[in-house]
C-alpha cells in the first residue's frame, strides 16, 4: 500500500524536490516488498511448489516492464498526473483487498 500511497502523492507534486522526495521513498517501500513476500510465500506454499512460485513471482516485474507501453499510452490520453492517480487507487484497493482476505500464515 506504500507503493500505491506514493503514486498517488507523486502525482499531486509541484516541485522536482519533491518529486526527488518522493522517489526515494517508493525505493525505500519496494526494497522492503521483496523479503516479506518471499517469506510469506515460503511459509504458504509446500516446498515442491516454492520453486514455481518464486519463479512466477520474479517474471511478473518482466511482464510488468512489458505493460509499460499500455501505460505511455495512458498517460499520453489521460496525462502523468491522472494515471498515477489512478495507478495509486487501484493498488490501494488491492492492497486492502489482500490484507483482509490473505491470513500471514502460522509459524
């Protein structure tokens, strides 16, 4: 939910300070992403399917990277501000989504 709170307030920004600022706290919130959802996966899913997951897991960023030209084509026709906009409240709604209907698994 981080990643999508900081789309939508990059797409409230007015100064390339902020912009800066607000970059640096997306890194920050995607470098903390990756160890927990590998983690979960490792406790939700038996060992013969972890190498499977976590492969799956990994080509999603690739087949993220092949989306982009859906989102140029976005922003061209709704402009920056409104698909980061957009992008933040549909990951918010997954991100809500997710947190009340994924249980963190027992230890």
């Amino acid at each position: 939910m981080a990643w999508s709170m900081t789309s939508i307030f990059t797409g409230q920004i007015n100064s390339f300070g902020v912009l800066v600022v607000m970059r640096v706290i997306l890194g920050i919130a995607q470098a903390a992403t990756e160890p927990a959802a590998l983690s979960m996966m490792a406790d939700a899913i038996p060992k013969e399917y972890q190498a499977s997951a976590n492969s799956l897991f990994f080509s999603a960023s690739l087949l993220g990277i092949g989306f982009c030209s859906l989102g140029l084509m976005l922003i061209e026709k709704m402009g920056w501000r409104m698909y980061l906009n957009s992008t933040g409240v549909i990951g918010l709604i997954i991100g809500v989504l997710t947190w009340l209907l994924v249980k963190e698994p027992a230890r």
